[in-house]
C-alpha cells in the first residue's frame, strides 16, 4: 500500500496541473466554430479508418453522459457538422459521420490546438512523456 499522503498530493498536483492545462488550453476555442466537447466528438469520429463511428463509441471517448452525448451530437447534426444514420449492424444504435463543414472546422482548430499542446508538453523531454503517459494510462487502469 501506497503512503496515503504522498497518494493524496499526487493526486492534488495531477489535478491542479490537468485543470490549468485545460484552462490555458481552452482559449483556443475562443471565436471558433467548435465548443470543446464538439471538437472531442470531431476527433473521435475522424480519427475512425472510416471516418465513422459508432454513437457508443464516441460516448466512450467522452466525459460526458450517454444522454448529454446524445443531445450534443443531434445539436451537432443541425448545425451541419455531422450526419447521423441508423447503424445497420445495430438497430438500436447510430452512426455518426462528420460532414464535409465539419471536418474543415475540426482540421482548422486541430491544427492550432495540436501547437497549444505541444508548446505546453514540451516541458517534459521524451523519456518524461512517455512516462507520463504509461502512468495516467496506469490510472486509468489499462
């Protein structure tokens, strides 16, 4: 067992540091097109070899409620940044594809978030990022 304090203060930094990254971060959403949680859903659904994915896929990647996912996502469809169709391996689920608008506004913020990321990150050397990730996947328990 772990020292619960030492435990406790981990978990406070990782925390603290997640949240400011997310603040700083969140800027460059500003005057854009995409909120953050669409742009999670764009990336989810281009990051597929198809360019489409399951409905329950995305509401894997989110952090957000399955309903939540939902209801952003057919907000998504009316503004033309995705089509939603019936899952034919899966009548009860759906299918999500991004539209031609909104791949252009997932690429465009892409692009500009990716830098945000990487000027942040490149405070850790390789060796640290890799570490960094084996531990928050650790966590995350895979």
């Amino acid at each position: 067992m772990s020292d619960r304090k030492l435990a406790v203060e981990a978990w406070e930094s990782l925390f603290r540091a997640q949240h400011e990254l997310f603040t700083e971060m969140s800027g460059d959403f500003d005057g854009t097109d995409l909120a953050p949680a669409e742009y999670d859903v764009l990336l989810t659904v281009t990051r597929c070899d198809s360019g489409t994915a399951r409905l329950r896929d995305v509401t894997a990647n989110m952090l957000i409620s399955q309903p939540s996912v939902s209801r952003l996502v057919d907000r998504m469809v009316a503004r033309g940044l995705l089509e939603k169709c019936p899952d034919p391996a899966d009548k009860r689920g759906s299918l999500v594809h991004a539209t031609e608008h909104g791949t252009k506004a997932f690429r465009q913020i892409a692009t500009v978030h990716g830098r945000t990321i990487a000027e942040r990150m490149s405070r850790l050397d390789d060796d640290e990022l890799r570490a960094l990730a084996a531990l928050t996947e650790k966590l995350r328990g895979g």
